[in-house]
C-alpha cells in the first residue's frame, strides 16, 4: 500500500511486540469511581447550562411527587369531614393539575438529558478515535482491535445509557427519599419511626448486593472486549483455519471465552436480581407495620385516616426509590467500568512530540544517511549495531537477510516511527530528529506484499495518498500503474465500490492499486516490500513495470525476498542479527563470494527444484 503521512502500515512495519523508547510506559489503570466520575465531567462542561436546568426540573418534579399523596391524605379526610361534591371535585382537580405537571416535568428532564448525554458521549467518541490515531503503532500491535473496538462502541455505550437514565433517576431517587422521610415526620414521627425500622435491613442487604455486583460488572466488560477481540480475529483468519482445519479448536477456544462471558453475567445479573425481591418482601412489611401501627393510633385518635393513607402511599414511594438507587448503582458501576476502559486508552502516551526546533518539509532530494546508528527494544538486547551507509538522491538500496536481522527496523526509523539509541539518521543533510514526523511522512510512500484497501471507491481509494486529485490525474496515475484497464472492465469502472481490504479483486489488482495511489501521492523517498511474492508471472510482468515507473528518480528502500528482483540495486545491505555483514551492487557482492552470494545460489536450486 502507498501512503502519504502517518498513514496506516503492515504489520512487517509495526515491528516486535515489545516497548520502546520515544513511545512512554502505559499508565496505571483507573480504579476510583469519583476520579472516572470526574473524568466524564469534564465532557459534559459544555452541555452544563442544561445540566443544571434539568437538575431544577428534577427537583421539581420530585416535590410534585411528594405533593401528590400529601394532597391525597388531606383530600381523604376533608371528604370524611365534608362529604359534599364540590369539596371532593376541587381536590380532584388540584390532584389532577398536579400529576400533570408532574407528567410534563419529567418529560421534559428526560428530553433534554438525553441530548446531554448523547452530546457527552459524542465528544467521548471522537476523543477517543481521535486520541487512537495518535497513537504508536506498537500500540495497536499488542492489542486485538475487536476489543479495540469493544472500547469505542460497547463501552461508549454503557456510559451513553447511564447518563441517559441513571443521571435523572439518582437524583430524583434521592430528592424523594429525603423529601418523603421529612413528610413523614412532619406528620407523625412515630408513625414515621415504625415505618424506618426496615432500614437497617434493607441497607445491610443492599451492602451485601452491590458489594459483589459491581466486581461482576467490571469482570463482565472486561470478559466481552476479550471475546468481541477473539471473534474480530477468527473471522479475519477464516482462510488460515480452515486451512489448517482447526475449527473445533477455534471452537473450543471460543466456547471458554463465552462461558467467562456467561458466568461473569449470570452472577452480576443474578445478584442485581435479588434487588426487587428483597424491595417487594421489605415493601410488603412496610405497608403491614403502617396499617397495623396507624389503625391503633387512628383508634387512639393521634393520626387521621387520611394521614395513614397519606403514610401508606409515602412507605411505598419511599422504598421503591430505594430499589432504583441500588439499581441505578450497579448500572453506574457497570457505566465506570466502560469509562475506565475509554480513559485507560485515552491516557495511553502518543507518540513523542517533535523537537521544538523540528521544521516542516515541502520537498526533499532523497539524500538519505545512517551513521553509526544503534537500536533496541526496551529491555531486549540490541536490534540494530552500529548501522551505517549513505544513499544518493534517485538510488536504490535493497535490504536483505534471514528474519530478525533489522530490514524492518530500519525502515522503522527512517519513519520516525521508533527514535534510535545512538548515532544519527540524515535526510538531505539534516537530522530527521529536526524534521517533523507528518511533513517527513507526507515525503514517503509504501507498497507492501498485503495491499490495504478501505470499503469505497476505487477512485476514492486511489485518491488516498492525495485528496485533492483531480479525476483525470487519477486515471493517469492508474493507467501508468497498469490497472486502467481491469478497471475500465468492472461494472462501474473507477466508481467500483470494494469490499472490506480489497476483497472481490484478485491479489494482484490490488497491488496494481496501490502502486497506482504511490503515483498518484508522488511521493520522494518510497519503501518497497517485495510487492511480486505469490503472482503470476503476466500480473508480475506488469508490477514490476509500473513499480519502475514509480521509482524513477525517488530514492528507494527495497526489503528483499526474492532476490531476483533487486539485482539493478544501487546498494545492496546485507544484515545478520542488526548488523550490516555485506554491501555493494549485486555482481560485486557474488564475486565476494560471501553470506549473499549464498544466499543467490540457495534461492536459485530452491527455484529449480521447484520447477
């Protein structure tokens, strides 16, 4: 694939699963609630105008909530009192006016905290997605991107559905169990205190409940990105497994991540479920102790019948928020859960800033030089030693030698996507340390051996390395690439829209395309990795005469695989264990008779056996 900029590589440019330097150390992982609750704060800044409005409205609607049954006990003993119509229609009507603006309020809270929390979450997002493509590649390396993607969407979520319910039910579920326990002792607190003595019981429950419930929520999100990682992976690998006929593994494998998934469910769902029950059982008590207590006070004459019915819709009113507020825990702890995950990649180290002093280019000549360049992985011995070699602007090195040797590592560097040890790396003169990464990146195409390709256009996909290309440069580009023609053949010609990576167009279009994009990006210094391995000889025949299009005056860095195809280098390195063993031009270096020459002659009897 061609790139310009800090476009995305193959996995040979991402080099080995281990840190490095100029990248950072990941951070600890986000355990405090209030910090994470904090931390989501900080996206609904913007939305907090209405926030607080909503708040109000919250508040209002609650004491509409507590005035109903109020106005229903005094209503029960006016009647009782007055039994004539016209005093129970003037209550009928208060009750009814204040029901429905009871109605209206809460229609209203939730209308505007869902466009709050769908803002909120939007910000998130894009925060998150943004933050990604400033990450180091070893990031994604090490990580599956199906729980990647686990993160942007199942989380993000999680968090999205907690802020549109939960948000308004804690609070109104708090304002109404301290608005109903001051109504009641407002009129009786010794009913009152009869009615709290299921208290005790239901706080030592609920402690008991959500003490487990939010391990299993935590253990839950972290169990479904693992599996939605496992399946992106097996579903990208089909042609592997099957080939291998590994399925029943495959299946197996799969089996234990959703019985995780199950068991880490059952149990959070399971203990979430005792919730209701133990609310009905303890809801069922209230209510016998209130009729039970008051119809011996009424008897005695210390409550009115309207306040026992004032205290047996207030008991209800009073656990039932009680229920919420411990479900609406576990969801908040299953939305913190989410959002610990979001900010655990959020707080990631990008990629290091350029030097203060770095310029950005418009151009280069393509003079490249490594001095006694030195490099290693974080805790691993050294992958580069002591490279050195220069390149004039135009010419080609090939880079060649057994895996493991530091071809890619090289061309790691050249790209600034790892920073070396020791020694320096030269662009026309200058230390790339002194160039910014996006203006040497806009500099440089690659076409690897697996070409990636996005689901759009072909015309789109071409315009990748370059957006503002006209569509007669586009097909310029492509037919000096060789792939104007099969593209004039499909359906809808350069409007063709491609499957996901290329898929419905053979191995070899697809590499015809993205010599066809490095064209089009006209970029000055390209990276080649062996872009004829496994095609035929036609389609090779027509590779190999647009990629000389493409490096006509570009300095170029071929990693070798096949030999055969680098013997016009200008430079040939041979590396063995991060060391440069041999270079020159292809005859000099079979005339040395050394470790390339070997390596020639293997490749040659390999092709006749072959044969």
């Amino acid at each position: 694939m061609a790139v310009k900029g800090s476009q995305k590589t193959s996995d040979n440019l991402r080099g080995p699963r281990a840190h490095h330097h100029g990248i950072g150390t990941r951070p600890p992982k986000v355990e405090n609630i209030q910090a994470t609750v904090k931390r989501v704060w900080t996206y609904m800044r913007r939305e907090k105008r209405l926030f607080w409005l909503v708040l109000v409205i919250v508040l209002i609607s609650s004491l509409l909530s507590l005035l109903g049954p109020y106005l229903l006990g005094v209503a029960v003993d006016r009647v009782i009192e007055d039994p004539e119509t016209s005093t129970l229609l003037q209550m009928v009507v208060l009750l009814a006016t204040v029901y429905l603006f009871h109605s209206l309020s809460l229609w209203l809270q939730n209308y505007w905290m869902i466009g709050i929390s769908q803002n909120t979450v939007f910000t998130m997002r894009n925060h998150l997605f943004s933050h990604l493509q400033r990450l180091p590649i070893l990031f994604f390396q090490e990580r599956q991107f199906g729980e990647l993607m686990s993160r942007l969407t199942n989380d993000m979520e999680n968090v999205s559905r907690t802020l549109n319910t939960a948000v308004i039910q804690f609070t109104t579920s708090l304002i109404t169990i301290l608005g109903t326990i001051g109504m009641m002792l407002w009129l009786s607190p010794l009913l009152t205190g009869l009615t709290l003595t299921i208290v005790p019981v239901m706080y030592v429950g609920m402690k008991w409940i959500t003490r487990r419930t939010g391990r299993f929520f935590k253990e839950q999100q972290k169990v479904l990105g693992d599996m939605n990682g496992y399946v992106e992976e097996m579903f990208s690998g089909q042609t592997i497994i099957k080939m291998f006929s590994q399925e029943q593994k495959v299946i197996d494998t799969f089996q234990k991540k959703n019985e995780a998934l199950r068991h880490a469910s059952y149990w959070a769902q399971t203990y979430t479920g005792f919730i209701p029950k133990l609310m009905n059982m303890l809801n069922n008590v209230s209510f016998a102790i209130i009729v039970g207590g008051g119809g011996i006070l009424a008897v005695k004459g210390a409550v009115s019948i309207g306040v026992i019915v004032t205290f047996t819709t207030y008991s209800r009113q009073f656990t039932r928020p009680l229920n919420d507020l411990a479900n609406q825990f576990n969801m908040i702890l299953s939305a913190v859960a989410g959002a610990d995950r979001v900010f655990q990649i959020v707080d990631e180290a990008i990629e290091t800033k350029d030097e203060e002093n770095a310029d950005a280019i418009q151009e280069l000549q393509g003079k490249i030089e490594f001095r006694s360049v030195y490099f290693s992985y974080e805790d691993e011995q050294p992958t580069l030693k002591n490279i050195t070699f220069h390149a004039a602007p135009g010419e080609t090195v090939a880079l060649v030698g057994p895996t493991g040797a530091g071809k890619t590592t090289i061309i790691s560097l050249l790209s600034r996507f790892y920073e070396t040890n020791e020694g320096e790396i030269l662009i026309d003169g200058k230390n790339i340390k002194t160039i910014t990464r996006d203006s040497l990146r806009k500099q440089m195409g690659v076409v690897l051996q697996d070409s990636t390709l996005f689901h759009t256009t072909i015309r789109g996909n071409l315009r990748y390395g370059r957006l503002d290309a006209s569509d007669e440069e586009v097909e310029l580009a492509a037919k000096a690439a060789n792939a104007h023609s099969f593209i004039s053949r499909l359906p809808d010609g350069y409007d063709t829209v491609l499957d996901a990576d290329g898929k419905g167009i053979s191995h070899g279009q697809r590499q015809l395309l993205s010599i066809a994009r490095a064209l089009l990006a006209d970029p000055s210094l390209l990276i080649l990795d062996e872009a004829t391995s496994s095609i035929d000889t036609v389609t090779e025949i027509k590779i190999n005469e647009a990629l000389s299009k493409l490096m006509k005056g570009r300095t170029s860095f071929v990693i070798a695989h096949r030999l055969h195809t680098i013997r016009t280098a200008d430079l040939i390195l041979v590396l063995q264990e991060g060391k440069i063993i041999e270079k020159g031009g292809h005859r000099e270096l079979l005339e040395n008779e050394g470790f390339y020459a070997d390596l020639v002659k293997t490749q040659r009897n390999d092709s006749l056996n072959t044969g």
